[in-house]
C-alpha cells in the first residue's frame, strides 16, 4: 500500500460560516485555523493548502476574559524612528474588528509560505450579512470543536 499525498488538484473545499457573536476570541480563533489548515480531513498534507474556506460573521461581537479588553495591546511599527503604535483591544474592536480576528487566526496558522495563502481563505465580517450564500456555506454551531 502506497502512502497517500495530496495534490493541489485533488484538494476538494468547503465552506463554513461561523457565528463570532458571544465566543471567546482565542476558542473561536482555533477553531477556524484548524478549519483553514485542514487538520480534521483524513486527506490532511502539510505541503498543500488543502483547508476549507470560513466566513467568519459577527466579528464586532466577540468577547473575551478578564480584563482582555484594555489590557491586551496590538503593536506595529511604522519603519520609522520611533514609529512604534499601539493600540488596546477596546479601541481596535472600535477601529477594526475585522483585523482582531485576522490577527488571532493568522497567530495560531503555521508560519510558512502557505500561511498566506490559507489566510486569502478567510472572509471576516462585522455583521451578519455576508455576499458568500451562493457557495451555501454550512453553519458551524458554537459547541463544535
């Protein structure tokens, strides 16, 4: 019996909606890069994208623990002496609260050439309406791990 490896045209994807209103942003965060790795399908191979896409609705919504809201702190640095920026989790879930979710996600996503690109699989949204019902993506329920 020969080991199986999977091709990129042999790659069959799906799509998941998941509801983001009431989680915790770090379960719901690993939830969804399991669903963009592709670690819960048996034809599962590091080398290949080979995960789902996941609209994720609701983003502005989240919750987390604790006193997670003013003091977890996203930095970034602009290039420039001095340029370093910060911003609380209270003022970004304000700003963007798209970019909280990508940012949890793309944490828990393995860094390589293909983390990119899994990423492109993720679609977040602030409320619920999203253009993706064509693709008749199935609802992940909020107990489902």
């Amino acid at each position: 019996m020969k080991t199986f490896s999977l091709k990129p045209a042999d790659v069959v994807t799906n799509w998941h909606v998941v509801d983001a209103d009431g989680q915790t942003l770090g379960r719901m965060a690993t939830q969804v890069a399991r669903l963009l790795t592709g670690k819960d399908k048996p034809s599962y191979s590091p080398h290949v994208v080979g995960g789902d896409v996941v609209v994720v609705i609701n983003s502005a919504k989240i919750s987390v623990t604790g006193q997670k809201l003013t003091d977890k702190i996203y930095y970034h640095h602009t290039g420039y002496p001095g340029g370093i920026r910060e911003i609380s989790l209270k003022d970004q879930l304000v700003k963007d609260p798209n970019e909280v979710i990508v940012h949890a996600v793309s944490g828990m996503l393995p860094k390589n050439k293909l983390q990119a690109l899994m990423l492109k699989n993720l679609k977040v949204y602030a409320t619920a309406e999203h253009p993706h019902a064509p693709q008749n993506p199935q609802l992940i329920s909020k107990e489902a791990k």
